[in-house]
C-alpha cells in the first residue's frame, strides 16, 4: 500500500518522466498551443479535473506563484497550460498549500528559479502557521536538463517545512 | 493578555484618498498635531477636512469618510483604552471606513484601517452575542475553537476577477496582496460552487467552525459567575464572547455536546 502523508513525508523520486507532450494532447488542447508551451522555460500545468462534467480547476495559488515568477525572474519565458474554453478556479480554503505541476524545460529556469519557489512556499507556510500547525504540501515537480538528455520528476506530499530542504537539496550535476 | 492589535495601531489616521492643496495642507497640519498628541485639535482639524470633500467622485467621497473615521479615533485616544467610550468611538470609525469602502473598495489603506479596528474591538472588548427573546446565540469562532468543536473546509469552484483591472487574473498581470496606486490586488470570487466539504479540527476559513448551541437563562445560571448571569438575564448587561470564554476555562468546557 502506498504510504498516506500522515505516517511522515512521502517523496517519489524514482517516477517516470511526465511525458508533458503526450498529456498536454490527451487534455485536449491544440497543437499551436503545445508546440508554442513547450518552447516556454517553465511551464505550470493544471492538474486536477472537477465538477461533473469534469472541467479543469486551477488553484489561485498556482496562478500567483506564476505572476510573481513571471514579475522576478523577467528573463524567463513562463506560461500557463490551460483549457481556455472551460476552466474554473478551486478554492480549497484548507491548511494546505496547493501547488500545480511546474515543468522547468531548461535547466536554468529550475537554477533561476528553484531558491524564489522555495522562498515563496516557505513564506506562505510561515504566513499560515499563525493559524496551524499542521502544513502540508503536495507538489509535483519536472526538470529537463536538454542538454543533457535528464529528465528529474519529484513528487511530494507532507510537511511544509521540509519543503525548502528538498528543493534546495535537488542540485542536478 | 497578548494583544494582536495595539490601540494605538487602531487608531493610526488614514489619509484621503486624493486631495488638493488645500486638503493636502489641512491634513498635513493635522497629522502634525496628532504626532504631537493634540488628539482634540487634531479630530477638529480632521472633521473640519471632511467637509471640505464635496466633490462628486468615488475618491472625494470615500476621503470625506475617512477624514470621519480620523475624527472619531482621535475622540477615542482622549477616553480610557478599555472604555465603553473607546467601543463607541472605533465601532463609528469602523463605519465611516466602511463607507469609505462602499466608494473605494479596495482601497489597501482603508482595508487595512478598518481590519485592525475590528481585531482591536474583538481583542478589547468581545463581541456581543444576540439574543432572541429566548436563548443567546453567539457565532463567535473563539467560542467554538475553545468549546473543541470541529470545523468545516470546504472545497468550492469559482470564476474570479481581479480588483485592480477586473479581468480575469489569468489574464492579467496584478499579484494578490500587492498594492497598485494604492489599491490592494485581490482574486474576487464570482459564481461559486461548491465541490466538497471536509469536517477538520482546525479549519483556516475561522467562520466555519460549528456554532454551540443556543444558550437558555438556565443554562447561563450553571455556567456565569451569579452577578453575572443575572444581570445578563436581567437584560442589564449585554453577554460577550469574553464572559462565555472565561466561562467555558473556568468550568472546562468541552466536547461535541455544545454543538448546536
């Protein structure tokens, strides 16, 4: 059985590359915006479906950690994969810090980026533990190292604290 | 008692919204004299400012009742802190920014003005709970949290919009909790629908915590110090959330049997 967050923090590293293109199709967007996506640095993907019929629900705080990454890091090409004609925002108002998957396409966008994403969560959590204890985070992450034809894909769910440590430990060499 | 709110911080003037140089000198001169703790000179400076408002505008209007709420915190810093003539004065001033509101919605200064008035009352003084003719109900969420009733979360669908351009955020570049020409980016929910609900112990959404049930005379009788709860009954004194937490540590209150 897979290990639940409440026994202590699950981190996944041995997953298979997110094959972004392949997912990007079956979520049904067209082949102008995909081809134009992937030439992006870092891409953030919704990745939850809700509601019947199923529509794509994006978290307001994906959405500001993009803007303000697009606002710091303005050398970067960042974009948003999303379903223009359906899509709805899912306000969760739980102690948790919900964000998408990020795809770094290059591996200076994740060297550029990886310390403010951190630094970002780290101020959320901080912000939110007035209120609680208990913060988790479920984050999904992909770099691609081009250049060197290495795909790192992390997925992990627990504690908020341990985030920054995780991200900061991932020096891909 | 650890104090979020400082009344000092609760009573810190706002500035107009936009001024002339007219207003902009008297505002200047009474900020000067609340600096040097003239608070009467300076709430008369403040009301004679708000007059001076008339023009039509959304930002001459919401100036002139903020200059108000200026004018009733410097009546508050000449009374007692803990006074019931502190209560009067801020809940006036919390109004006059309430309008101020209704002409600049997102004004950050007046958002900000008007939330630690609301923390500093509730901190000092308790919030009032209603009664009905028969019971008193409180919706407190300080009740509920130290009764240890549970909350809920709940998970919601929405379209939003922002405060700055009124776009959809996807679509524009304002960051909620960034202030832009004095205006405070917000993500304003539209069209909501709810998805699903979780019952947790601690929610974040403070408002959603499961109310305790309503509270008969008899029941205010076993759980009230006995002046107290007659003058409570008696309809001499209004119940607070403050006399029901002291209440609810002093008897160890406790359990889903105070839900509602």
């Amino acid at each position: 059985m897979e290990k639940s967050p409440k026994d202590g923090p699950v981190l996944r590293e041995d997953l298979p590359p997110l094959e972004l293109e392949k997912m990007l199709k079956e979520k049904g967007y067209g082949s102008e915006d995909i081809a134009s996506w992937l030439k992006k640095d870092i891409l953030f993907v919704s990745s939850r479906k809700t509601g019947s019929p199923a529509i794509e629900a994006i978290t307001p705080e994906t959405l500001t950690i993009k803007k303000y990454l697009s606002q710091e890091k303005n050398s970067l090409k960042i974009d948003f994969a999303f379903d223009k004609a359906g899509y709805r925002y899912l306000e969760l108002l739980s102690a948790e810090i919900y964000v998408g998957i990020i795809v770094f396409l290059t591996i200076t966008a994740w060297d550029l980026a990886k310390g403010f994403i951190s630094s970002w969560l780290y101020e959320q959590y901080k912000g939110m533990q007035k209120d609680s204890k208990d913060l988790n985070v479920k984050l999904e992450v992909e770099i691609r190292d081009e250049k060197k034809g290495r795909i790192y894909h992390i997925k992990y769910a627990g504690p908020a604290d341990k985030v920054a440590e995780i991200i900061k430990e991932r020096e891909l060499k | 008692m650890i104090r979020l709110v400082s009344f000092k911080e609760a009573t810190k003037p706002v500035s107009p919204a936009a001024t002339d140089y007219n207003q902009g000198e008297l505002f200047h001169k009474a900020m000067q004299l609340y600096q040097s703790r003239k608070f009467p000179q300076a709430g008369k400076v403040f009301l004679t400012l708000s007059k001076l408002f008339t023009e039509a505008s959304p930002q001459s209007k919401a100036s002139s009742s903020a200059m108000r709420a200026n004018y009733f915190k410097m009546c508050a810093r000449r009374a007692e802190e803990n006074s019931a003539q502190v209560k009067n004065f801020l809940g006036n001033a919390l109004e006059c920014l309430k309008q101020a509101l209704e002409n600049e919605p997102y004004w950050a200064e007046y958002l900000e003005s008007g939330g630690k008035i609301e923390i500093f009352l509730h901190q000092t003084f308790g919030c009032e709970v209603s009664f009905d003719g028969k019971c008193w109900s409180t919706t407190c969420y300080k009740v509920s949290r130290a009764l240890g009733l549970p909350g809920i979360s709940p998970g919601m669908t929405e379209r939003l919009e922002c405060s700055i351009c009124g776009k959809d955020p996807m679509l524009c570049e304002h960051v909620p909790g960034e202030i832009y020409d004095k205006r405070l980016a917000l993500n304003v929910a539209k069209d909501i629908k709810c998805d699903h609900v979780s019952i947790v112990d601690e929610p974040m959404q403070r408002e959603t915590y499961v109310l305790p049930e309503p509270l008969t005379a008899e029941k205010l009788k076993q759980i009230l110090p006995k002046r107290l709860a007659e003058d409570i009954v008696a309809r001499r004194k209004p119940l607070t959330c403050k006399d029901l937490l002291d209440a609810i540590q002093k008897n160890g209150l406790h359990g889903v049997s105070w839900a509602r």
